[in-house]
C-alpha cells in the first residue's frame, strides 16, 4: 500500500507541473499501439525487442488535391540491453522512432528524429510491481512550402481574376528551422499471478520549451501532458479485454480517448492461430473509433477509423481518418533459457 501511495505522489507531481500548457501536438487514436511516440517508456514492450509503424490519413476525404490530407507516418524500435552491473528484475531499454508529419496545402512538414533510454526498477521480488522512468531527446526540423501558399492580394481586379504569377508581399523569415526536444516520463505497472495486468504512466513533453516559428517571433511550444492507463484482464484462456484512458493537455487544448480492445482466441490448433481483436473507443467531442485487429505470433496489426461526430459532421458526413499500427515483438533465446536434458550413455 505504501508503494502504491508514493507511486500516486509522483505520478500527481508531474501531473501538476505540467500548469502553463498552451497548443496541440500530433495525435494517434491509436495511442494504446503508438507509446513510443507518447512517452519515453513506451520502449517498455512485453518482448526483448520490437519493430513498429504506425499510419494515419486524416482528412483525406476533404479534398481530391493529396496536399490538402494530413499524413502521418511512424517508424519505431526498442531492445533490451544486458549489463552485468544491472540488478537481477531490472530492466534497461534503448529505443526511439522516426516521424514525419504532412499537412495542408502548404505541406507543412514536422520530421522528428527521437531516442528513448528507460530503466525499469522492480518493486518485489516476484517482478510483479514495476517503476518505470523514462528520457527522451530528439531533433525536429519543420517546413513549408510558401509557394503553394495564395493570399487576397493576388486578385487581378482588372481583368478581375485570381493569378498566381502576381507577388504575394508576404514574407518569411525562413521556410524550414531545427529545434531541439526534451521529454522525460513516470510509469507505475502491476502484473498479477494470473497475468491480469494495468499500468499507469505520465509524460512531459517539451520540457526545454523550444521555439516553434517561421517569423521571427518568440513563439514557445506549450508544455504537453500525456496521461494513460492500460489494463489486461483475462476473462478465460479464450477471451481478454484490453481497456484503456488516454488524456492529454497542451496549452488551451485538452483531449480524452478512451475504450476498449476485447480478444478473442480463433483458428485454434492452426497455422493462423491468433487472436482477433475488436474494439470501439471515443475521443470526447470529435470522434467514435471502432477498431479490428489480428495477433498471430510475434506480429500485432490493427485498424481503425476516425467517426467524426463533432459539429464538423453535417459537412464531413461522419468521415474522418483511418489509420494503421503493426508492430513485430520478438523475443532473444538467452543460454540460461535453453533447457539441457542428459543423454546417458549405453
């Protein structure tokens, strides 16, 4: 009980540091398949390493012109790494992922290059209680493309048409820049005897508040907060529920998604034996998600789409945008692990 009370101190401590938040990031709503890009104890996978892209289309509907879509695309890893000084349950993990962000018809485009390093102390001597933190640092370079850019002053009110070929009079200080990034995170988990399981986790992000403009203005990127809880409860050999919270505030911005994942155990005694996974989530005021999924072996695919149920719906016909996670998780066959039987002599 102590533990579980010092664990809720440090997760609301870096909850409340987190006072002056002020703009928006890049989301996923599959944020329960894209922890690498949320925390930086999302490296912390149920395997010795992982391999991981996740995908999404937003907004691709709006406009037969592909630059008008908002197109995000997450390439990610993690492994373990064995020393001899790390203490027996503990475990140390190396990771990062690349990003790259498109959006509208200005390609404004968002490249990040992040590594994660998380070390994971074990609470007891069965491993089951796990404290996890987690550093990440990354670079960012941000462009745009001003000459797809069209302004009011463009109109040729003699013959009366809008020419492209006419100056603007806007000006850019520059059309790309690079920034530093800092980020740094808390996770509490549990696994139980039975293997029913729930983690806890916070992470600030943008701790060295890096500039974010194309003019020449002071322009700090708000402090963001993302908060989650993960849960696996096993109702039998055959069916699991995954449920799972995401909240998140940046700036004036804030965002809730929340739902459920259920598996279910088919093709059983098979080739394809796996899992099928289905589920439906919401984020709050803009979105259903429902979701479908397959685990066979090491490898996990799922797919969903964005519902848009926002006041946006009358004029977006309840479509919004779909995206895609598959992650491969696999496993290192140690020495110790390799069981020797003796072959007697005749």
């Amino acid at each position: 009980m102590k533990i579980g009370i010092k664990i809720g101190i440090l997760l609301l401590l870096l909850r409340f540091t987190a006072f002056d938040i002020k703009a928006q990031d890049i989301h996923f709503s599959q944020f329960y398949a894209a922890e690498p890009m949320l925390t930086p104890t999302g490296v912390m996978q149920d395997a010795d390493y992982f391999i991981g892209i996740n995908y999404k289309n937003q907004w691709g509907w709006a406009s037969s012109i592909s630059n008008y879509t908002y197109r995000t695309l997450a390439l990610s890893g993690g492994s373990k790494v064995s020393l001899d000084l790390i203490p027996a349950g503990d475990q140390l993990w190396l990771g990062g992922y690349i990003l790259r962000d498109v959006a509208g018809d200005g390609s404004l485009t968002f490249n990040r290059l992040n590594l994660n390093i998380a070390y994971s102390r074990s609470l007891d001597r069965f491993n089951r209680f796990r404290l996890t933190a987690g550093f990440g640092s990354a670079v960012v370079q941000r462009s745009i493309d001003t000459d797809k850019f069209t302004f009011d002053n463009q109109w040729d009110n003699d013959p009366g048409i809008f020419d492209t070929n006419i100056p603007s009079g806007e000006t850019f200080d520059s059309e790309r820049y690079i920034y530093p990034d800092l980020s740094a995170s808390l996770r509490f988990s549990y696994e139980s005897e039975n293997q029913n399981a729930f983690e806890l986790g916070a992470a600030l992000r943008h701790i060295n508040r890096p500039g974010d403009s194309f003019l020449r203005s002071e322009n700090k990127i708000g402090l963001r907060l993302n908060n989650y809880l993960h849960a696996l409860y096993n109702i039998n050999e055959d069916i699991k529920l995954y449920p799972s919270l995401y909240f998140a505030t940046q700036k004036k911005a804030s965002e809730w998604v929340g739902g459920m994942n259920a598996g279910f155990k088919v093709a059983q005694g098979s080739q394809f034996e796996g899992e099928l996974l289905t589920g439906l989530w919401y984020r709050v005021s803009d979105a259903l998600i429902p979701a479908v999924g397959y685990v066979w072996e090491e490898w996990q695919a799922i797919l969903s789409y964005d519902i848009n149920v926002s006041g946006l719906s009358s004029y977006s016909n309840y479509r919004g945008g779909i995206e895609l996670s598959l992650y491969y998780r696999g496993f290192v066959q140690r020495e110790s692990d390799i069981i020797r039987i003796p072959c007697p002599r005749l």
